[in-house]
C-alpha cells in the first residue's frame, strides 16, 4: 500500500472526521491570514502599553489563539478587526499590570534609552528630546480613556472601532480624541 502523505489522504473513521478537520483547516487558514494582516499594528499597539518586545510578541500569540478558539466556537465574525484590538487591548493591560507588580517599568525611560537619530546637530537634538519630553508629559498626564483612545487611533482605527474596543460612544470618542489633540497642540506651541 502506498504512503498517504497528503492531507486528502489521511485515513479518517468516519466523515464527520473529515469535516471536522475541513473545518479546522479552514479557520486556520482565515486566522493565518488575519495574523499576516494584523501582526505589526496590533504589535504596535500592544507595545504602546510601554510593555517589552517580548511581552508584546506574548500578547499577539495570546491574541490569535484566542481568535482561533472563537472562530471554532463558532461565535461572532462581526467586526473581527475591532475583536482582535479590544483583546490585545486587555491582555497589554493585564500584562502590563502584571509587569508593574513585579518590578517598576515606565515607557518613559523605555523612550529615554532609545537611541537618537545622528544626523541632528546637538541643539536641534536638545530640542526635540525637550519637545517629545513635553508631548509624553502632557499624553501621560491624561486619562487612560484618552490615551486608549489616541493610540487606537495612531493604529488607523476609524472611531466606532476604537468605540467598540474601549466600550465607549461614538461621542465620547470624538470628544476624547478633540480634548487631547488639543492639550497636545497647546503644549507644542503651534
């Protein structure tokens, strides 16, 4: 008897196996697919929490396994984007509460230690470590709706997602994001 070494090949007891494992494959394909499309913003956002590179690759698996549960689950497919933002959204939280348990982190000194571009003579470095030093103070300083709101919308989400991931109203949304536009364009002085 020959090899089976294709997945059409496998040799299951019965055609609900089969299906089964249709299904699975299929789901893993779409999750596939959501991850190539979704891994860097969601990385992005989960880094903007000011948790580690590794923390956040941690939260990105977290993230699409449990989309592959909820797909096999067979649960809501509506608004995919805005679920997989609002998960990150709580497992950055969760790691980042965590973090602060066990040992004191800011993304202050995260930001500090980043190394500056070497082109800008040394006054214009003095001037921009000033400038971002006061733009970080001033989006530090707002409320965490704000600063949910402000870096789901640096991702690209348009305002009802970052509505749905921050179980907030549009409104609030566009209040949110005028008020703390407007603190920041006051503090830079334009």
């Amino acid at each position: 008897m020959p090899p089976r070494d294709s997945v059409n090949a496998l040799p299951f007891a019965n055609s609900a196996e089969a299906g089964h494992s249709a299904k699975a494959s299929q789901i893993e394909r779409e999750v596939m697919e959501l991850f190539e499309q979704f891994r860097d913003p969601v990385l992005r956002y989960a880094l903007s929490f000011g948790i580690s590179v590794h923390d956040a690759e941690e939260v990105i698996q977290e993230v699409f396994l449990s989309l592959f549960r909820h797909l096999q689950l067979r649960r809501s497919r509506k608004n995919l984007r805005g679920w997989i933002f609002r998960v990150a959204h709580n497992l950055a939280l969760k790691q980042l509460y965590a973090n602060q348990r066990s040992y004191k982190t800011t993304s202050d000194r995260t930001i500090a230690e980043e190394p500056f571009d070497p082109t800008p003579n040394p006054e214009e470095q003095m001037s921009s470590a000033q400038r971002r030093h006061r733009l970080l103070a001033v989006v530090h300083a707002l409320p965490e709706t704000d600063q949910g709101c402000l870096r789901l919308r640096a991702e690209g989400l348009p305002y009802r997602e970052i509505a749905a991931v921050l179980g907030m109203s549009l409104g609030g949304v566009s209040i949110s994001l005028t008020r703390s536009l407007a603190r920041l364009i006051r503090a830079d002085g334009r």
